[in-house]
C-alpha cells in the first residue's frame, strides 16, 4: 500500500497535468448527463456526444422521454451498441424520475440505484458532477490506473476498489482524481504499451516500464 506522502504526491502531480479534467460527456440537466452515462457503458464518450444532441432535440424534455416510444429511442441510439437495452433503461428511467421523484435525478447512492440501468458507477458520477458529494467512480481507467500505481493490489472487483480509494483519497478530492485517472489513461497509461517514458508519475509507479 501507497504511504500517504506518496498518495498525496500522485495526486498532486495529476493535478498539474489535468486542471481542467472533468467528465468528457456533454449534458445540459442531470437528467441528461444521467441518460448520457447509460449510454456510455461499452461505448466511447466521442460516440455518446454525437448521438444526444439528437435524442434530447427530439425529445426535449424528461416528460417527452418518458412518453417515447422504446423502438424510436431504439434507433437513435442504436450506434452505442447495447441499444435495445439502454433505449428500455431510458425511458423506464425517465418515467420513474416523474413518478417516484417529482422528476429530479435522486441525491443519494440509495435512490439512484433503485433507477432503471443505474450502477455504483454512475450513481457516484452524479453523486460527485451534479451534487458535488465525494465519489469514486470506478470505470476501466481506475481498475487499470488504481492497480499499475500500486493504491490498489491486483484488485479487479469495482466494488472493492471504490471502498479502498475512499479510504486513501481525500474526499475532497476524490471526484477530480477520478476524472484525471481517465485523462491520464487516454493520454499517457493506454491499456496497452503506456507510454511510461512521458508520464509524470513514472518515479512512482512500480510497474513503470513493465505494465502491458
């Protein structure tokens, strides 16, 4: 385990890289950044983009998504992959939003994860983009970053790695420093062949020149 200097130290240092990071999807209203996350799982955020400026014009309201008919939100967001599912999670979504919750997206892990579609993940993305609460959202970039920088060890369970990170990463901090796991895994620690020689953290990774 990561001594708490040297915590401190990585997240600093991605500080600097990243100041700007923040979520990569394109949204309006929770709601929209909700539908947007659904959309994204097994999906690039490039992909998602083009598609929701077309779902939310032609349904421009929670309202109007919640009386969509499934086969036409099919279509629309048929190039994320999955579409039959994530088009039925949508608009089943959107109707409990009205119904259950006065059409307000839910502030708390307990009430996001009763929603249509709605996991750990992107119950803590909202948590931490819309409602600024501590989270850490743990998508492929943080198993894969959390793993290589040691702050976790040879975990693959998303679960149990949210729980160690809320544990190491100050609250504070922790929304940001998963948004900048996912530059930082875009830009520089790919899956594959990361490019150790350019990446600021290379002093503290112990698999630095060795990850693949």
């Amino acid at each position: 385990m990561r001594s708490e200097i040297e915590i401190n130290e990585i997240i600093r240092l991605l500080e600097l890289d990243y100041p700007d990071a923040g979520c990569s999807l394109d949204s309006k209203e929770p709601y929209e950044l909700l539908f947007s996350v659904r959309l994204a799982a097994q999906c690039t955020d490039e992909r998602v983009n083009q598609i929701t400026p077309i779902l939310f014009s032609k349904y421009p309201s929670l309202a109007a998504i919640a009386a969509a008919d499934i086969g036409d939100v099919e279509e629309i967001v048929r190039p994320c992959g999955y579409y039959r599912a994530k088009a039925r999670d949508i608009v089943l979504c959107a109707q409990m939003l009205l119904e259950q919750y006065d059409g307000e997206v839910p502030d708390s892990m307990e009430e996001l994860l009763k929603l249509p579609g709605v996991g750990r993940k992107t119950a803590n993305l909202i948590l931490g983009d819309v409602f600024g609460q501590p989270a850490i959202v743990v998508d492929t970039h943080c198993i894969r970053l959390s793993n290589r920088l040691g702050l976790v060890e040879n975990l693959k369970d998303p679960t149990k790695i949210e729980n160690i990170l809320r544990e190491i990463i100050p609250g504070d901090k922790s929304n940001d420093f998963c948004h900048r796991l996912v530059f930082h895994g875009r830009a520089v620690c790919m899956a594959r062949k990361p490019n150790c020689m350019d990446c600021s953290l290379i002093h503290l990774c112990p698999n630095a020149l060795t990850a693949d």
